[in-house]
C-alpha cells in the first residue's frame, strides 16, 4: 500500500504556537514527537510499503529534515511549486505511480490529525482497503460523539455494500452545519464526521480524474515530471468539491478511533484529561491559583492565571494569546489583524 501525507497546510487556528515558519504538523503537543512524526509512524504501523509526503516548496526543506532525524528511510518528499488545494496533491501522486503500480492501493491522510487507538485505525483501513481494491474510493467517517459544527458530515446508504460487511455507499457529503442541523444528524443516526482520508486504487482514482477533473488528468497522463511542470495550470481545488461529491463510486467504512483534526485549542484540550480543577496545563511552568476549564500552553515565560475560567492562554517567546474558550475558533480573526497591521514576523 503507498500512503501520501498531505503536508502543506498552516493550522492558523492554532497560532500563536503554529505559524508560517513552524506549521501546525511540526508542533510537538503529544510528547516528543510533532505531528508529522506521529502520522509517518502511523503509515508505518498500518503497513505502508511506500511513504510520499506533499508539502510546500518553503517547507519541503523542514520535512525532509524531519524524514532524516526520523531515520524513515524511503520516505519520499514532493514539494509543491504552489499550493493549490488537495486534488492537485493527490494527483501528484497519482501522476507518479500511473504507470508503474496501476493497481495498488494508495490512502491519502493529512498530516496533522490525531488517533488514540492505533490497533482500531489499522482496523478500520483494513476495511477501507478491501473496499478500495473492489473499485470504490472510500473515505473514512468518524462516528459523531457530539453535533460538531466545525467539522463537515457524511451521509451513508443503510445498507452495507453488498460482499463487504460495514462498508456503506455514500448518499452525499455536508457542508459544515449549524447547530440545529448537527443536533439533527446526531439524532438521525448515518451520519459521520468528515476525516479527509480516502482510499482507492491508483487507477481508479485516475479514472475519477479523467470523469471530473480532466483538466488535472490532462497532466497526470503525461507523467510526474510534467505533471510537476505544469502545476501553475492546475486548478485550485479540494479533492472533495472535485471528485468525492462528485463520484458515484464513493463509500465510507465508519470508524471510532480517538481521532480529532486539533482544529483549535478547544479541540486540543478537550484530548487531554484536566487537573482536578478541570484546567489543562500544558508546560513546565504554570501556576493556576483558583482556575477553572482553562488550557494553558507555556513555552518559556511563566504563566500564572488567578480566579480565572474558561480561559485558553499560549505563550511563545514571540507573543502572548489569551481567549475565552468558546472564541477559540476564531483566533484567525487575530491572525488576519495582525497581518493588516504589517506584523508578519509574529505570524
């Protein structure tokens, strides 16, 4: 199985600790290890006899030294001329096996997810795999444990497919909904949380290509190195909006394995368990002197918060962040701000 690792995003929603210069992927929040790391080990422990990896052309740099501090050998780096979205990514991958391993297997993850239960995510690809190799470009749902907002759904047939148990056909992909609408695919049951894995054989996804991306396949058929070339005529596109809403051959094998896209520090600290009282201290150096629900991730200075709730505090050498919880997904605002006021060093 070759396994691509989508690399190239900027995880602005958790800045200050993820910036242009240190993306999200590199950040080290679950021990000594960034996420990158934790992902190209993940495609190691599932099986993965070929690793690629897409990113940027300015980080390209940083992930290959990742790769060699890392002893993953094999591991091949692609860095993108430009950045245009997911589909041109997955084609890249797709142009480079065209030829030489039509029919294998190729599961496309980003790079900076979360799993806690490696065995169980092995299980559930093992599914996706089976289904992959009889023709379907499957994704992976997440079982909702909550109406998320922030997350997109996918909606499945109640039928399995037919010679693969838990296996179903996709009736449609969802935008991310408001909170009535989540609460309503929450109760309605087939409904899954959008991973933004997916699963297929080489030739089939270029098949997908050919039907509803023809401006990409156009390049993928001429070979990786035109392909490479010719990336500034590529569209700037999702693989989803291209080719996963699009497909009739989409399935998606539910699963439940401690997954979480860290999309904000919400997300992050509700992965770990709080001290008693409920305050998730992340650092060597923090004093929390009647607080409460608070995360705080310390770096160099000492953090110390008195009587205070609900609170997400992140100190870097460069700055300090402070929010209410609930206003953790809109830490872009602050990003956007500073970017007008010409203070890019702190981005």
């Amino acid at each position: 199985m070759i396994c691509l690792i989508l690399a190239g995003g900027r995880g602005v929603r958790l800045w200050p600790e993820s910036t242009e210069a240190r993306p999200k992927q590199f950040c080290k929040f679950f021990g000594d290890k960034s996420m990158l790391e934790q992902t190209i080990d993940r495609t190691m422990a599932v099986g993965a006899d070929t690793v690629m990896i897409v990113t940027s052309q300015d980080q390209a740099e940083t992930v290959e030294q990742v790769v060699r501090s890392g002893n993953y050998d094999g591991v091949e780096v692609i860095g993108e001329p430009q950045g245009k979205n997911t589909a041109p990514a997955v084609g890249l991958a797709i142009a480079r096996y065209f030829d030489s391993r039509p029919e294998d297997v190729i599961a496309v993850f980003p790079s900076d997810h979360f799993v806690s239960d490696v065995a169980a995510f092995r299980w559930v690809l093992d599914k996706a795999v089976k289904a992959a190799q009889a023709g379907y470009l499957v994704t992976i749902g997440i079982k909702p444990s909550y109406p998320e907002t922030g997350y997109g759904y996918i909606q499945a047939d109640s039928h399995d497919i037919s010679g693969i148990a838990g296996v179903y056909r996709v009736k449609s992909f969802k935008e991310k909904p408001d909170s009535v609408t989540a609460e309503h695919y929450i109760n309605s049951g087939g409904y899954f949380w959008n991973a933004g894995i997916f699963v297929g054989r080489i030739d089939v996804f270029a098949q997908e290509f050919a039907r509803h991306l023809p401006e990409v396949y156009r390049f993928i058929e001429k070979g990786f190195g035109d392909y490479l070339a010719s990336y500034d005529s590529l569209p700037e596109i999702s693989i989803d909006y291209g080719i996963a809403e699009k497909s009739d051959r989409v399935a998606v094998v539910p699963g439940d394995f401690g997954w979480s896209d860290v999309g904000s520090w919400k997300a992050l600290a509700d992965l770990f368990e709080g001290d008693k009282d409920g305050n998730v201290l992340l650092g060597p150096d923090i004093i929390a002197v009647n607080a409460g629900n608070c995360l705080v991730k310390q770096n160099h200075r000492t953090v110390a918060l008195l009587g205070v709730r609900d609170l997400v505090v992140v100190e870097t050498p460069e700055v300090v962040m402070v929010c209410h919880k609930e206003e953790a997904q809109k830490v872009r605002i602050l990003v956007d701000i500073l970017s007008e006021m010409g203070k890019n060093h702190l981005l």
